[in-house]
C-alpha cells in the first residue's frame, strides 16, 4: 500500500542520517510545527499593530470597497435560522470528531451526496473534507510522519518553494504576513509533500491547492489531504497533474476539449475558428482544481464536491461556465474571447446558480470513452513506470476501501 | 492615434524565461503601468494586449505569458510557435535564470524561426548591488545570437515600455520588405494573428 512504500522510503532516508538544514533560515528559530494555527492566527492579528485591512469573509483584502463576494449581504433571519438548522443537521450527521461519519456514508450515501452538493457548511468544512478525502485516516495510520517529514528531511525543492510563498493567496491576511504563520505552514506543507513524493516534488500550483486547505485545517491535517487527493484515497489518484510532462493535465484537456464540443456544439466550432483551445484558459482550472482562478466562495463549493465526487465535478463546472456564458462567447473574436474565459460575469460566479448547471451535465461516460481514446492516441502512459505506479496505487485504494472501517481502530 | 492611412499590425510575442524571473511584472507595467510587490505566481499562461505607436504603424501586441517553472515546459511550444517576437527574460540577480534563458534561446533557434524577433531582457535592474549576471558579457552573449538586449526594471519601469518599442521596431513587416512577393508572413502559423488581423485589419 502507499503509505507503507513512502514509510519505507522515509525509512531509508532515515538511515542515511540526513541533514535536518533548513534553507529558510529565517524560519529557524521559530515553533516549525504549527498544528494549532487557528489560534495561532488570531494571535498574530492581534499582536499586529497596523491597523487591520478590510477583508471579507474569507479573509481575503477587499480591492474595491463594496467587492461583492456574494455572501457579504447581510443575512436576513430567515436565512441565518436556515443556516442553523443545516449545521445542527450536518452535527448530527458526522457524530462528536467524525465518529459517525462512516456508518452515515454506508447506510445513506445519496442522503450525503445531497448535502454536500448543497455545500457542506463553513464552521465544519475542514473536518468534513478530511473525512470525505480519506485523508483523516491516512493521518491516523501515519502518526510522526508529517513531523518527520518537516524536520528531518531536505527537500531539492525549498529554493523553488520559497520563491513562490509570498505569490500565492497574496491577497489572504493568514498568508500575506512575511515569515507570518500562514507562510510557514505552507512552506511546511509543500516542503513535507515535495520529499514525501521526490518524483512530483514541487510544482507551481501546488501551493494554491495547499492554501485552499490550510485556511480550514491544520498543517498536517492539509499534507495528508493533498497526498489523498495525488495518490488516490478515495478516487483515482491526481498526482499526473504534478508530474514530468503534466500527463493528466493534457489528458484532461484532451477530454475537455470533446466535451465542449459534444455539449456545446456552437460554441465548440466557434473556438475552432478563432483557435482557441482549452489549454488556453482550462490549464489552471485543472492544475489548482479551481482554487486560482475562481472567486473563494465558488472554489470552496466546488471543492466540497470534488472531494466527495471526484474531478467529475471540474469538467462540469468548466462545462457549466461556458454554457452559462455561450451566447455571448460565441460572437466574441479571439482576443475578447481569452479575456472572457479569463473573466466570467459576477452573476456566473454564484454557487447557487452555476452549481445545479454543473450537476444536470453528465459527462461520467464519455469521461471513460475519451479516456481510452486519449490513451489510444498517446500511447497508453501505462507503458511507462508513472502509469503502473498508478495501477499499484490504485490497486492499494481498493484495498483501502474493503478495509474500510477497520482502519481507523489500527 | 491612428489616423487614416496608418497601418495597423497585430504581432504575437511570448514570454518565457525562468520562475519569478519578472514576466508577469514586466507585462503588468507595459500594459497596465503597474507593479506588485508579490505578484501571483501564473499557472498555465495569461494573455494580454497593449499597442505601441513606431512612425505610422500601429503595432498591437498580443502577449502570451507563461509559467516558468521547468515542469510547464511542455505547455509552452503552443505559445512560442509562430509568435512574432519572443521576449526571453531572466532576472539579473540569478545566474540560474540567466542559464535557463540561455536554454530557451537555443530551444527557439532550434525551432529555425529566423523571423521571430528574440528580445533579451536582464530584469530586475533596480536590485544593482545584488547583480550576479554581469552586463557586459551578456552584451557580447546577445550580440553574437541575434538577439536585442535590454537591462529592465518592472519595478522601477526602467527601460519597459523601451524594450516593447524596440521589439515593435525589428518587426519584419515593419522593415521595408526586400522582395515583397517572396515575403512569408512572420506569424504564418500564429492562429490569433489570423483570427484577429482577418477582424481588424484592412
Ligand atoms: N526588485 C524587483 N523585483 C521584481 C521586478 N520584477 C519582478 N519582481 C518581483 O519578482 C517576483 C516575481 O515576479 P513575476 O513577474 O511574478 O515573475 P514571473 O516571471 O512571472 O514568474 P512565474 O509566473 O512564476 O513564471 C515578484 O514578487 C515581483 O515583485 C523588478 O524589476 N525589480
Ligand atoms: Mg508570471
């Protein structure tokens, strides 16, 4: 099983007795593990003595004074004792910590799968995703791994880790502050994640993925999500998205750029004619998963879904985009078209709307179908070490998954 | 600013060069006249537009700007090919950069494009005490590849809004044409210059 091999890997690195030298010099003679950041962040804000920048509700800046971000309406009373109602419900769904999580999945999946699409609510995100990605027991199984990781090991990657901290979610207040909580534990998370996995290592994009999830959890709870999501807990693993050549990134665009065609016949030609191709403006969708390109309130939903239902949910969001907007990109000429795929409409970019266009597409077939044929085209990646790497994780998911339930006890 | 009788060209140029070397920077201060401390590293690539005035020409530029990290290099050939001019950019305070530039020199040479105007820029000129990549070697570096070298400052705008001019100069359609009906249009293979001369230009 994965996390078997990479033990196996650390313990040889182990023997090899290496150098626990930090790059980031700055960062030596501070706490590294930050496991309790939440507080930690509320710390820092206030030990902060500048005044505090308007953020909304994610805690991002706010560029202009009234930036809508679509939940900064205030609530009326009706919607607040909704909101109550939902996460009283949600409580009782996944038990005190998660405890009852596993058998609510079992007994009532499409009760789950409902919920969730509807947007798991804020104060319980973080626990939820760890549960639904597989990655709270990757942690349980794995205990001092992280640490380890973090401490005790030199990654190629720090020079190219460092450089991109301040670059990614500049505009967030945890991750603005320099050499402030936010960047240390992203720096941790994607330095860890780069020696856990030497062959990815560290790719641009990572770190918005990394950030997405270090705003609702901890720093280890984040690395064990993101090696869920790249070697494959629950679904089929991501990490052809990192790797050498960025396998699954041209696969997905392969695919996309069918479907786009298939669903939006119209629109499908008229990216012919003005050469457009998905690489142009879907690349990034794919690579951080929607977490750069979107607006957070958006991402976040989308992420809910992701984790429970698989990238599915990727194609169908970008597919519902572009329906959303077809008739109007259509008539556009090239250059005003990369610029609208660049910037959807604020009415596109509300959940409630966007989302139920996204879930009434159905792409699972042809996902399969484009898949074989993408493979067939290509030269099935197979042949090569990363694909049967694939196979074996995929192999150890299955196995994962009949085990399911005992685990956690392990 | 175009008044009748002037010609307008639309021209692709590419940027590549190596991570935080100041691509992006360097676009948003020709384009937007702006700078950002901590710029957002690109994912995939970003497309702008900006225009510059040579003579009578209106040169609009349409600027594909890439991600630098080595692992997205099998994203970037969509971008150099049949781009006009390519704008290699490395940051003066890293002799790693410069090296990377050196390497997507080669690569776009070996593609045998002889139109395509390759510009040189040493970013990051405001940061002089921290200079590791010499002036003057880099000189004699461009002088003998062809290329046009400039030192910039997205920061401080040095030399920015020069450096895109200069390009704009050396376009080949810009030059007078030595053999016009044996011309070959420098972006023949460019799908945007297609897509978009055929809208705007006459
Ligand atoms: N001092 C100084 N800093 C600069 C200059 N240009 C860019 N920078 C800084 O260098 C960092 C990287 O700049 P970017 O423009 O994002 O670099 P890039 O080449 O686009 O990087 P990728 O998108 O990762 O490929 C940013 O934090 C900028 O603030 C400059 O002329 N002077
Ligand atoms: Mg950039």
């Amino acid at each position: 099983m994965r996390i078997k091999d990479s033990s196996n890997v650390l313990q040889k690195q182990r023997n090899r007795k290496s150098r626990s030298l930090l790059v980031f010099h700055e960062f030596e003679n501070l706490p590294y593990l930050m496991l309790e950041q939440e507080n930690k962040k509320v710390d820092e804000h206030e030990a902060g003595s500048v005044a505090l920048p308007k953020v909304d509700r994610f805690g991002f800046v706010k560029q202009e004074a009234n930036s809508p971000d679509g939940l900064t309406r205030s609530r009326s009373a009706f919607e607040y004792e909704r909101e109550e109602r939902k996460i009283r419900k949600w409580r009782k769904m996944i038990g005190v910590g998660g405890s009852d999580w596993k058998l609510y999945l079992r007994r009532k999946p499409h009760v789950v799968k409902r919920r969730i699409r509807k947007g798991i609510p804020d104060c319980l995100r973080g626990l939820v995703w760890q549960l639904i990605s597989g990655s709270r027991d990757l942690l349980l199984m794995n205990p001092g791994v992280y640490e380890q990781l973090v401490i005790y090991e030199t990654s190629a990657s720090e020079l190219d880790i460092i450089r991109d901290i301040s670059r990614t979610f500049p505009s967030h207040v945890f991750f603005q502050q320099r050499h402030g909580p936010g960047q240390r534990s992203l720096y941790n998370v994607l330095k860890a994640y780069s020696v856990f996995d030497r062959e990815v290592g560290y790719v641009q994009g990572m770190g918005f993925v990394a950030g997405l999830l270090l705003l609702y959890m901890s720093e280890e709870d984040a690395f064990w999500l993101l090696v869920a999501l790249l070697k494959g807990a629950v679904h089929a693993p991501m990490e052809g998205l990192y790797l050498v050549g960025l396998p699954l990134v041209q696969q997905y665009l392969f695919q996309f750029d069918q479907l786009v065609k298939d669903h939006l016949p119209r629109l499908g030609e008229h990216f012919v004619q003005e050469m457009i191709n998905p690489s142009m403006y879907a690349s990034q969708w794919f690579i951080t998963v929607f977490s750069y390109s979107l607006p957070f309130h958006l991402a976040l939903r989308i992420w809910d879904v992701f984790l429970y239902e698989d990238v599915k949910i990727v194609f169908k969001v970008g597919l519902a985009l572009l329906k959303y907007c077809h008739d109007d990109l259509v008539k556009l000429p090239f250059e005003k078209l990369i610029h609208a795929l660049r910037h959807f409409p604020e009415d596109a970019m509300n959940p409630d709307t966007l989302l139920p266009m996204a879930y009434a597409i159905k792409v699972s077939k042809r996902l399969e179908e484009l898949k074989d044929e993408y493979e067939k085209q290509h030269g099935k990646v197979s042949d090569s070490r990363i694909k049967q790497k694939l196979q074996q994780l995929n192999d150890a998911d299955a196995a994962l998954l009949q085990s399911e339930g005992k685990q956690i006890c392990e | 600013m175009a008044s009748s009788g002037n010609k307008n060209i639309n021209s692709k140029l590419v940027l590549l060069g190596d991570s935080g070397a100041g691509k992006s920077s360097l676009v948003l201060r020709f384009v937007k006249g702006q700078f950002i401390e901590f710029q957002e590293s690109t994912i995939g690539a970003a497309f702008f537009s900006q225009t510059v005035a040579v003579n009578d020409t209106t040169v609009k530029f349409e600027i594909w700007d890439t991600a630098g990290q080595e692992r997205y290099h099998s994203l970037a050939p969509m971008y150099y090919r049949g781009a006009a001019a390519a704008v290699i950019v490395y940051d003066i305070t890293n002799q790693e950069s410069f090296e990377r530039a050196k390497n997507w020199v080669r690569e776009l040479q070996a593609q045998g494009n002889s139109n395509t105007v390759m510009a040189l820029a040493g970013n990051k000129a405001d940061l002089i005490d921290a200079r590791k990549v010499p002036e003057e070697a880099t000189q004699t570096y461009a002088q003998e590849n062809g290329l046009f070298f400039m030192e910039t400052s997205a920061k401080t705008a040095t030399n920015v809004n020069e450096l895109f001019y200069e390009i704009a100069k050396r376009l080949p359609r810009l030059q007078p044409a030595p053999n016009p009906s044996g011309m070959v249009l420098v972006d023949n293979q460019s799908p945007s210059e297609r897509a978009a001369s055929a809208s705007c230009c006459s």
